[in-house]
C-alpha cells in the first residue's frame, strides 16, 4: 500500500511536544495500516502518546488540520475499527499501560488504556480479584479496546460483558475537551455517557483512564468437558441447562473439526471421534457447585452425552482451557488464513443456524470450523482458506454475508462483541431501520459534530450528514 | 391477528397518542411521579402498552409493553422459574422503573437494571418509533441507545416495548440480621446479594443453594430475618463506597446504607449532586438533538444543577 506523504505542518507540529514518538515511516505506517481484520488502510501519521495531555494535544492538533485522528490498542480487533480510513493520525495507546491505581475499598482500578486484559487480572490476582470480561485475545488485547468495542469472553455469560465492568472513564473528546464520563458512585447524575461513549468503537473520543470493577475470585471453580456423537445434541444440551436454571460461569462448544484441530495442536485429551464437544466451568460456593455439576450431569444425560470428563485438578484445567483458548492458532494447520465470524442467534436456534453454516461453506467450497460461547448463542464461524488461491476472499466475503444473513433471519443480531467497524457498518440496515440509524447518528453526532474520531466506521456511508473525508473504503472491505 | 401483529398495532397505537406536536408526558404507576420535578401542566398523558408478549424461557428473555406492571411480569415468569431481579413497587412500571434508573436493593449482585436490558423500542419526539440494542442476550450491533434511555426520564423518547434479561430464581433467598462490621462482611462473604446497614444493626440478603446459604449464615452466626426493614423514602444518595461509612455516621435522621454499592436511603432531604460542566454541556447536545423542541416530559429536569 503506498501512503499518502504526511502533511508536513502536522507532522512538525505534532513533533514539536512528541519528539520522535510522532511517526510516518514506511515501516510504522504498515504496521498500523492493519488490525485482526483482513481489511488494510492508510495511516498518514502515527503518535504514541505517554499520556492525556499529550492525547489532548495531537486531538486539538488534528482539529486545528481538519485531520481526522483515531485511537489504536493493539489492533486485535477483528470488524476493522482500527483500520484507518480517511488518511487519519493514529493515536496508539501503547506507552500509556500502567495500572494506576488499585482501590480495594472501592473495588475498581484506575488504569490507562493500553494496559492488556490478562496483565491486569494477572496484576490483581494475589488480592483475590480479576477484571471479568476475558476475550480470548485477552493475551494482547488492551483495556481501551475492550471499553471501545464492549468486548465479552467466555465467563461474560455469568458476569456481563465490558459495559457492566466499567464505572469511569476519562475520554479526550473530539473537540479536544477533556472529561470523566460515569463517576465511581452507583448512580452518577445526568444521562449515562459512559453507557453510550462503551461500544462506541473510538468515534467518540480517545479513552485516556478507565476505572474498571474488581470481580473476587471465585472461591470453586470446576471445568467440566462433555462430548456428543450429534452435534445437535450438544446444542440441545446448551437451552436445556440453561432453561434447567443453569447459568454456568463459561458454556463453550467446538465442533468436530475444531476439536481434530485444536487436540493436535495442545494435546489435551479431547475425544477426536466426538461430532462435538462443551466446555462447561462452574464456579461460586460449593454446594452450588456440586448442584451445578449435578444437573449439566442430568441435563447431558437426557440428549445423550458420550462421557463427562471432570478436570481433576488446575492443570487439567488449564489444559482444557488452553485448548479452547488457541483455537484460533490452531486453524494454521489446516489453512495459512482465516476469517472469524461474530454473530448471535437465540440459543434454540443454534442448530439450525449451524447446519446453515456448513451449507454455506460448502457452497462456497471453503472450510468452515465452530469453536464458540454457545451459553449465549454467539457464534464464530472460522472459514479457513489459503489467500494465494484466485478469487477465494470474494468467496469468503460472500459466505461471510451469508452467514450473518442466516443469523439476522433466526432472530438474530450483526455482532456479539466484536463489532461493526467497517466490516459490518454497510450490513446495519438488516438490523436497523434508516430512521434507527439516522437516530443513532444523532447520538454521534453530540459527540463529535465534525466527524473526526474514527470517521467512517459503525454506520453504513449515506446515513450520516458530516461523512467529509473521500468516500474511500479500503479494497478488501466487505461493505 | 397473529400476537406480533396485536403487539405492533399497539406500539403503533401509542405512537399515534404521542404524535409528533404539543408536550407529552407518559404516566407510569406513578410510584414516582415527582421525581426531576412534576411536568408542566398542559402535558398531555399518554401510556405505554401494557402485556407481557414474549416468555422464552430458555433463552431467558422476557419482551413486554413498557406499560406492564413489575407484579405482572414477576408473575409470569415466576411460572417459570424465573424473576427480572428489580425490586421496586409492584404496581411501578417497567417502563417507568428504566426511565427513572434507579437500580433495586439487590444491586450488590445483580447490578444496575440497565445490565438487564437488551432491546428497546421507543417513540421519538417526532411520533415515529425507534429501536435500538437487539433480542439476543449479547449484542454489540450499532450504538446501544438504550443505555440513554434509561435514567433519561422520557427525555429522549417514551419507552414503548422492552426486551429484558432473565434470572433463575435462587432455590433459597433468606435474610439474616446481626450488629457484625458490615465492611468485614462485604470482604468475607461471597457474592452477598444486599448488605443493608443502618449505622448499628446489619441486614444481609444471601441467595443460592441452600447448603451455601447455611454454612455462610453459620459462620457469620447470623439471626435469620423476615426481609430488609422499612427503607427511609425522603432521599436518596449515592456516594463511593468507601465514603459509605463518614457519610452513615454522621447522618442525623434515620437511613439505610447499601454496603459495597454506596446508596444511602435516608430521611434527610438530599439534593442532586452537580454535574461537570463538560458533562454538563453534552447532555445538553443530546437533549437538542433527541428533541429539539422540548415535548418530551416537558418541566421535569435530569440536569438541574
Ligand atoms: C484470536 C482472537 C480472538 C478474539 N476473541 C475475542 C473474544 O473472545 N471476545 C471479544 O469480544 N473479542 C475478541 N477478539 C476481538 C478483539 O480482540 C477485541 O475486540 C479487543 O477488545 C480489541 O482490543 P484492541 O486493544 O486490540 O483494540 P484495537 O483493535 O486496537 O481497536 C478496536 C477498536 O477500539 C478503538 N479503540 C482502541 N483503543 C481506544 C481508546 N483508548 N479509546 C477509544 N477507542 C479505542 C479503536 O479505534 C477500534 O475501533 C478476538 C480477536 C482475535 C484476534
Ligand atoms: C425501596 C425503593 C426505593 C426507591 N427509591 C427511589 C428513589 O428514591 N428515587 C427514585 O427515583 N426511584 C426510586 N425507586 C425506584 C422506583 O420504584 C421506580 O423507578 C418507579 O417505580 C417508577 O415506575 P412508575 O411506573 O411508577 O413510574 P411513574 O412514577 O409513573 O413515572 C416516573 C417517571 O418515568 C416516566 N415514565 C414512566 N413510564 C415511561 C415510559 N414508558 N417511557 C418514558 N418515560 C416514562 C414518567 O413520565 C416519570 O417522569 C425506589 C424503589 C424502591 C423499591
């Protein structure tokens, strides 16, 4: 991809207070050009700001150049938030990650936003807490990403996902202003701008601290692993715990060619003759525990499960998570690329939709393989392929399109936590009317009249009045 | 008429008695009628549609018309074992209770009632009928509007339809009572559904299964209690939780404290505390764009500084 040279003024301005942390290198430009998605763009700047002054300053920079600007965590979102359209600085948060402060009376952490999930429950462990929401990305993925995207994880179908995690967050506004949305009280007074500015998706502002709660370890944790012969009956197994009043701390399922995969990539045991397996985790007190054990036994018993296997103790448990959690690594052998598919359908309707995947995949001769948080109806369909086969992305983009098409139809919704970004901003109309859209672009807009923050992104093109910079959406985007 | 045509042709129907001229304000159960400030006198009243339309409970979602009663979508849930975690007034509203968004006294567990909601349908300033978040219980399709909603006291829009977030109801919910340090109780129990404090006597709410519910009641040797005392209804606050205790001891009328939450009920007049001025002027944007003319619950105040 070849950048647009920096604006020179910009640059020196930006350089005159960042020094060389103001970037447009070939080198650096690349790197930020892309996040988890296959979609690329074109960065003209790239900032690494060490703290909220200095966001502050390259926001009112940007305004000052009418140079659209967009903040960046470690790019491991996969709807292209931070993929930069428009030419945009890119504000990278990655030297602000210290935790700040930990607050045991109050049960929150101030933290900055590039500091990465699994290094703050890591960091709070010994005290008895973690920070709920656990992307499977949690290795890389960063607190601002979170808070921007709403992400969830497996434990969110027990604990909710990022929204109910976060109580504060201080935001550099599109104007430069800066400002502290929520407060650390239970009912803070006015509207609730934190609500709105968590899975804005950075086209609010730039989130400079965030005081995420503290959730208390759980005192049992149990992982259980069943495996089907039906695929159906696994996900019967799925509505049937939870209709049993059931709500495990993690329900997963991997299918048949997920569990092939993914067992010869760690080795931990999964039965590879099996249509399908769940990873079950219980956790609390324990006599909830062994209540909970108990009735996914009965549950599982009635549609036919094959064997339950306990996790005996943390290693195996580990191990069994550690399966799951590299999934995605292990799709590599099988296929040198893939696309990660997010959308959610009612729990019952989970094997219909499913069935519909494989079809789809077929259809267009691609390879489909499900490794999902069945316990809320959030499928992710892996289509693997090979990019140096002609024509293949237009054939995953096409079953992509599909696939969401078959999940809105089963009552469904666009994302489960990843997002809309780009790839599925031009889809919102299946979900949204043109006035929902236009009502949310309303919202936006009260934030950021001047369309700067992350411009292009969550709502399809046409929908919004200050849409200004170059209509370019970049090749390889779905839209 | 199928049950999603009769549930349409009633959200169109209230849409029609908002319209899109003259200042409306939607009555609820009227539990709480005056709080933000009673609505200018020529508002026209209006009322949402009332029914509980949709139990799934294996999806554990719940849609039903704003105007239903908390009473009578506790009662068809409970047919299935199943509660909306809201503790209010049974004849208080759903809709009424998001547009207020005060969160019940089971909050220490449950949360805000804002977690609960998954997807809104509200009508607009303008008449025209407005959907936002989604029916599946996780969603991240779009700006998630209703998180305005809530709290916005029918500022932004009136509350049409509601889809909501289940709970299996906990085989066991006891009370306990004792004069133990309520701040050693938040940091020992585990996941505690309330813990009510009135600066000398303790009120602990736990729930799960029964054997938990007694072993954590033995430890703490708890007295069993019928339900939470009478709360004190002149004022509300809410405060860090680590404030809770200066602000329960020097309190000189009679209140009720929510440990680990930070609400302090109370028979002492409180006042809403100031807004920001960044904050302040936000809110302001958005109140402009969501309804420019100001017919929405017209007099009432979220912003009162
Ligand atoms: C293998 C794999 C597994 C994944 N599993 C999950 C999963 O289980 N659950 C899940 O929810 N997601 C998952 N994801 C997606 C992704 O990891 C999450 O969306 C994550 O929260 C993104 O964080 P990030 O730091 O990488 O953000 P980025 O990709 O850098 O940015 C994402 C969005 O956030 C905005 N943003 C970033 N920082 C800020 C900030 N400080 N202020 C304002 N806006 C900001 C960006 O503009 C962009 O729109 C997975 C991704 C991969 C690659
Ligand atoms: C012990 C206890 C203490 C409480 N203390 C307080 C407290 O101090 N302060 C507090 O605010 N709440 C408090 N609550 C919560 C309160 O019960 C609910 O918020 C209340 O019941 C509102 O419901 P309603 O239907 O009676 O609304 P109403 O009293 O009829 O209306 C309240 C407001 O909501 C608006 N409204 C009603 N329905 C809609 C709709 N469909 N769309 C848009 N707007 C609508 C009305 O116009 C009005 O502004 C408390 C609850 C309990 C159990």
């Amino acid at each position: 991809m070849v950048h647009k040279s920096a604006d020179q003024n910009l640059l020196g301005e930006l350089r005159s207070f960042l020094g060389d942390r103001a970037r447009d290198g070939e080198f650096e430009l690349g790197l930020y050009s892309k996040d988890g998605s296959v979609l690329e763009g074109n960065p003209m700047i790239v900032c690494l700001p060490v703290n909220t002054e200095e966001v502050q300053q390259i926001v009112t920079v940007c305004r000052k150049h009418h140079r659209p600007f967009l903040a960046r965590g470690s790019g491991t979102g996969l709807a292209g938030g931070a993929v930069p359209v428009g030419d945009p600085v890119v504000i990278a948060t990655a030297k602000m990650n210290k935790i700040l402060e930990v607050d045991l009376q109050n049960r929150i952490a101030w933290v900055e936003p590039g500091v990465l999930n699994l290094d703050l429950s890591r960091e709070l462990s010994p005290l008895g807490f973690h920070f709920a929401p656990d992307p499977s990305s949690q290795q890389v993925c960063s607190i601002g990403g979170n808070v921007a995207n709403n992400s969830g994880g497996p434990h969110c179908l027990a604990y909710g996902v990022t929204s109910a995690h976060v109580l504060a967050i201080e935001v550099v506004l599109p104007d430069g202003r800066i400002a502290v949305l929520g407060d650390l009280t239970a009912e803070p007074p006015g509207y609730d701008l934190r609500g709105i500015f968590v899975g804005s998706e950075g086209t609010m502002g730039v989130a400079t601290k965030v005081a995420v709660r503290l959730t208390p370890n759980p005192p049992e944790i149990r992982t259980l692993l069943l495996d089907f012969a039906d695929v159906r009956d696994g996900a019967a197994t799925v509505s049937a715990i939870i209709a049993a009043g059931l709500i495990p701390a993690a329900l997963e399922m991997m299918d048949q060619r997920a569990i092939e995969m993914v067992e010869a990539f760690v080795n931990a045991g999964y039965p590879t003759d099996a249509d399908a397996v769940l990873l079950v985790e219980i956790d609390g007190l324990a006599g909830g525990v062994e209540h909970g054990i108990e009735v996914v036994r009965a549950v599982a018993a009635r549609h036919h499960v094959g064997s339950v296997r306990v996790a005996a103790d943390d290693a195996e448990r580990d191990l069994l998570w550690k399966g799951r959690k590299n999934a995605f690594g292990a799709v590599a052998r099988i296929k040198p690329d893939y696309y990660l598919h997010d959308t959610v359908v009612p729990r019952g309707k989970l094997v219909e939709v499913l069935e519909k995947v494989y079809r789809i995949a077929d259809a267009h001769d691609l390879i489909a393989v499900n490794v999902f948080h069945a316990g809320d109806g959030n499928l992710h369909p892996i289509l693997a392929y090979d990019s140096k086969e002609k024509g293949v992305l237009e054939r995953v983009h096409a079953a992509g399109r599909a696939i969401v098409t078959a999940s809105i139809e089963a009552g469904g919704v666009l994302s489960g936590e990843h997002g809309i970004g780009l790839e599925k901003r031009d889809y919102m109309g299946m979900l949204f009317s043109a006035h929902d859209m236009a009502t949310q672009d309303l919202v936006r807009e009260a934030f950021d009249p001047d369309g700067l923050a992350n411009p292009l992104k969550v709502l399809p093109s046409g929908s919004r009045c200050s849409d200004s910079f170059g209509q370019h959406v970049p090749d390889g985007a779905w839209v | 008429m199928s049950q999603r045509d009769a549930m349409q042709q009633e959200v169109d129907q209230f849409a029609k008695d908002v319209g899109a001229s003259d200042p409306v304000t939607v009555v609820g159960g009227r539990t709480h009628w005056q709080v933000g400030g009673l609505p200018e006198p020529e508002a026209r009243e209006v009322r949402a549609p009332e029914g509980v339309w949709a139990h799934e409970p294996e999806e554990m979602t719940v849609r039903c018309g704003a105007g239903t009663t908390l009473g009578q979508l506790s009662e068809e849930l409970a047919r299935h074992g199943q509660m909306v975690p809201f503790d209010m007034d049974a004849n208080a509203t759903v809709g009424g209770v998001l547009a207020v968004g005060r969160s019940g006294f089971r909050r220490l567990r449950y949360g805000h009632v804002r977690d609960l909601v998954l997807q809104i349908r509200h009508i607009d300033h303008k008449g025209r009928i407005v959907s936002s978040g989604g029916p599946t219980v996780k969603n991240v399709s779009g700006y998630d509007l209703c998180r305005l909603l809530v709290g916005s006291l029918g500022k932004f829009g009136c509350i049409a339809e509601v889809t909501l977030r289940c709970l299996p109801i906990p085989e066991t919910t006891q009370w306990f009572t004792g004069s133990l340090d309520p701040f050693e109780l938040h940091k020992k129990l585990y996941r505690p559904s309330s813990i009510l404090w009135n600066g000398l006597q303790v009120w602990v709410c736990l729930e799960g299964v029964a054997s938990d519910v007694a072993a954590q009641a033995a430890t703490f040797d708890f007295e069993e209690a019928p339900g939470p005392p009478p709360f004190p209804t002149v004022g509300r606050l809410s405060v860090e939780p680590r404030d809770l205790q200066r602000h329960v001891t020097s309190s000189k009328l009679a209140c009720l404290a929510e440990v680990g939450v930070g609400i302090i009920h109370t028979n002492e007049v409180t006042h809403s505390r100031s807004i920001p001025e960044v904050n302040l002027s936000l809110m302001r944007e958005l109140e402009e764009r969501l309804d420019p003319n100001g017919r929405l619950n017209p007099g009432r105040q979220v912003l009162n500084r």
